[in-house]
C-alpha cells in the first residue's frame, strides 16, 4: 500500500511540476528577454553617435583583370 501511495504522490507531483512549468515558462523567458534588451541598449546607448562612423574601416576590393586568360573553354558533347 505505501508502495502504491508513493507512486501516486510522484505521478501527481510530476504532472503538477509540468502544468507549472508550462505556464511559466513563457512568463520567466518574457521576463529573461527584456532584462536582456535593456543590457543590450545600455551597452549600445553608451557610444557617442559621431564615432559611429569611425569605428568601419572601408577597404577598396582588388578590380578584376577581365583581359585576364583564365581557363580554357571545353565543349561537352553528349554521346549517346
């Protein structure tokens, strides 16, 4: 019998463990989120907005030679 109760005690805890859960679990990731946002704009706010542009280093990409031979051009014939 006392078997029988402690099985029954943990199938109804772990259902009521779940049901908890799954109401607040959106609720504690709700509430992770924002705390996150305000780090993120905290940290982001900070930076003085005129050295913003300062901060990207624009490099000037190789032009490609298109006289330049590459390869060698194949025709492919099917056979059948």
């Amino acid at each position: 019998m006392v078997l029988l109760q402690t099985i029954l005690i943990l199938i109804i805890v772990y259902y009521g463990f779940k049901l908890l859960l799954k109401w607040l679990a959106p609720k504690i990731l709700d509430y992770a989120m924002k705390k996150t946002e305000e780090r993120f704009g905290q940290t982001f706010g900070q930076q003085p907005s005129n050295n913003r542009d300062s901060t990207f280093v624009k490099k000037d990409r190789p032009k490609a030679n298109p006289s330049k031979k590459v390869g060698e051009y194949i025709d492919f014939e099917e056979i059948e």
